[in-house]
C-alpha cells in the first residue's frame, strides 16, 4: 500500500533533511519532485496541483525557514495537508436513531461490492450489533447465492428471493422482515452497474427512495486509480453517496485513488479494504494512512488489529506459561497462527515505523506454515518436551512436514533461545514482563 508513493517522497525529504537550512530555491526544487511523485502515483492532476500550492506557500514562511530544523518542518507541513486532503478524521457510518439504519451499498460490477458488504456486516456483528443483509442484485446469478454463503461464513441472516424480479419489492420487504426481527442495521447489496447505465441507475434511484437508506456507501476498487475517483463522482451526481468503501488497498501500491477521491467527490472515505479474509477491512483513518504514505508507520493500527486477535486472558495465561516455564511447542504454534490471522506478515510489520527504511528486510510466510507442519509432525509427548528428539524422530518429523532435519534443528533452537530470553525477565529485577508479546 502507497509503496512506490512513499519511495519517492523519503527520497525528497532525504535531500531536505540533509540541509543545515533552506532557500526558496531548495523548496521548488522539493515541489517539483513531490508533484511528480503524486503524478505518477495516479493522484488526480487538480488535486496535486492544489496540494502542492498550499504546502509550498506554508514551506516559505520564516517558520520553516529560520528554523533549527527546516527538513523535518517541511515534512511536517506535508503530513497535516495530506491529513486535510484525506479528510481530517475518521468519519464513521452513521446510526438511524430509529431503527433499523439501512446502508445502501452501490458501484460498478467486479469492484467487491458483493464481499465488502459481508466484511462491513462482520465489522457491526463484533461491535454487538445486529445487522441483517439484503440479496437485492438480482442481474448477477450468482450473486445471491454468493451473499448466501458469506452470510453463514460470518452469521449474519440473509433475506432474498429467487422467484422476485423486482428488486425494490425485494428490499421493501427485507425492510419490514428486519423490524420483526428487530435487526439494528441492513445492509442492502444492489447489483453492480455503469454509471452511463440510465436504466440500471434509474432503477438504484428507486431503491433508494423506496428504502430511504440512512448511508449510500459506493465501493470502489482502488486500483483502477482515477477511473474509481471520476465514476465515484458521477455516481453522486446521479443518485448521492454518503461515503466511498475502497477495495483492494492491499494490492494498489500508488495510492492515487485513496488520495484524490475525498477532495474530488467530496465525500469521506469510511473504509478500506486490506485483504481477500472476510475480517480485513478498516476503518479509514486519515492521519494514520498519511503516516503509511510517508513512511512513519500507523502503530495504533498494528494495537487495534493485535486487540483483535488476542483475546486478554489468553494473552496472560500465555505470559504465565512463559515466566513459570511451562510454555510448549503447541503454545508456540498457536501463537504464529494467530499474528498470521492478524494479515500479510509483511503488512503488519511496515506498519512498525522504521521497518520500511530497512532495506531487503522481507518475511518469508512460508516459513510461518513450515513451522506449523513441524510442530504438528510431533507426538504430544515431543511437543511437551523436545529434549527428547533425537536423530530419528527429528528424520521422521521432517519427512512428516516436507522440510529437512535442518529446518527441524533451526526450530529447535528458536524456541529454547525464546525460552532463555523468557528466564532474563523472571530471573532479573528491574525487568518487567511485557504485556504484550504476539510471538
């Protein structure tokens, strides 16, 4: 996410950094490359040209320019407009306080309206809600037997009909079943349509005037860059959106769309998609996703997603496993499947600031799974004290999991080295345990 984008601008700022103090000579010389940088990541040409005006009349003022630190103020100067630009605060979905809410989810064919819907369904049924979905894309086979199964995949009931062919019938109806069921929030998932579709958008109008929809949400997929951004406007011209829901942010290293469309459409970006798992979405967070564009990471994010995951009191047995060396091999394997279950190994450690600055640093998710297999490979009995592996059983372990007695040996030694370290806060004082640790 934002990779190339975050390149280049390091490289600018770099330069900036390097110098006891600047001239207005050296600040066109930084706009210029940071114009061409948001160019070439897609970001809309009025967007980038507004951008770099601002930030280029705050970068002359004697504020940055007499200052100790001109680098850094520039810098700063940079993340508070792209702040501004993103949208200032994370604007949530809004709540009806008669319920139900109904969310109107709308956009174009294959941009992951259908799964975005279940994924922000998941997000509301974790909060304590009870949200309901509609099966109203009545264009697309497939598509209510799609929503039917991501439904029972996530626990959220699903109203639809296979013999309706009127999909404002269907979703008047689906209205009235979720007030007898007194379901707090519906999420409507229209069929997918061009926004030059005067057919297919009379007929979302109608939709809308026939449900009333609390929120219109348009999702887009971000990596068609501007085209998102330019139909994302002409569909709030047509119909009205309240918020944009972009798509596979995990898979756009630009950025461009993320950047442009706020300021371009005029409304808020709610939330983003990180990744195909049904529990990979976030709420969009401008301050944070300007922190990932340069490079300064998004540390309550990584807290937000470990939260998730680690339930507390299992996090404390964990640590007590650890102090009173008790901590097994099985402790160790459930551990990894869970940090891997928090997303792309990769992705949570750029989040880290600093970690993108260190160059050929990678992680090797495979390795994750090798470890797995292994641990599985033993006998309870091995798990629970792998002192005990000796030659043959270490062949008969790695001929189990596909890896090499190597591989075998190198596990072996991470977790007694983990073991060791572990006595380090046990044994000394002043030392405190973290609370914390996803190992």
């Amino acid at each position: 996410m934002f990779a190339s984008l975050n390149e280049k601008l390091e490289a600018v700022f770099k330069k900036l950094k390097g110098k006891g103090f600047l001239t207005s000579g050296d600040i066109d010389v930084a706009m210029k490359e940071i114009r061409l940088a948001l160019l070439e990541a897609d970001v809309n040409f009025k967007v980038v040209k507004g951008f770099v005006e601002k930030v280029k009349v705050k970068s002359l003022g004697a504020q940055v320019l007499e200052s100790l630190t001109p680098g850094q103020q520039v810098v700063k100067i940079v993340n508070d407009e792209l702040c501004i630009l993103l949208g200032k605060d994370n604007e949530k979905i809004r709540l009806s306080p008669n319920p139900p809410t109904v969310v109107l989810m709308a956009g174009l064919q294959g941009s992951g309206k259908t799964t975005t819907t279940a994924k922000i369904a998941l997000h509301f049924k974790t909060q304590g809600r009870r949200p309901m979905m509609v099966a109203a894309d009545l264009q697309r086979p497939a598509a209510i037997d799609q929503l039917i199964a991501l439904g029972k995949q996530i626990g959220v009931p699903v109203f639809f009909s296979k013999e309706e062919k009127n999909p404002v019938k269907v979703c008047r109806d689906a209205i009235a079943e979720a007030k007898k069921e007194a379901r707090d929030i519906v999420f409507v998932d229209t069929a997918g349509r061009l926004h030059i579709d005067d057919e297919l958008m009379g007929q979302l109008r109608d939709i809308k005037d026939a449900v009333l929809p609390t929120e219109t949400l348009f999702v887009a997929d971000a990596m068609t860059g501007q085209d998102a951004v330019n139909i994302a406007h002409t569909f709030n011209e047509r119909i009205g959106i309240d918020g944009i829901v972009l798509t596979k942010m995990d898979g756009d290293a630009r950025g461009g769309a993320a950047i442009s469309i706020r300021e371009v459409t005029g409304r808020p970006i709610k939330f983003i998609g990180t990744g195909e798992k049904i529990d990979m979405i976030e709420p969009f967070y401008p301050e944070r996703i300007a922190s990932r564009i340069l490079g300064m990471g998004d540390v309550l994010s990584f807290i937000e997603k470990a939260q998730q995951t680690f339930d507390e009191k299992d996090a404390e047995k964990f640590k007590d496993k650890l102090l009173t060396d008790s901590f097994t091999l099985d402790d160790l394997r459930d551990q990894l499947s869970k940090i891997r279950s928090m997303g792309p190994i990769q992705n949570l450690l750029n989040m880290i600031p600093g970690f993108n600055k260190m160059k050929g640093v990678e992680v090797d998710e495979k390795q994750f799974v090798r470890i797995e297999a292994m641990i599985n490979s033993m006998t309870k009995k091995e798990k629970r004290n792998p002192d005990i592996l000796n030659g043959s059983r270490k062949i008969r372990i790695s001929k189990g999991s596909g890896t090499t007695v190597a591989d075998v040996n190198r596990l072996l030694k991470q977790y007694k080295d983990m073991k060791k370290m572990m006595k380090m806060f046990k044994g000394k004082k002043g030392l405190k345990m973290p609370d914390f640790m996803p190992f």
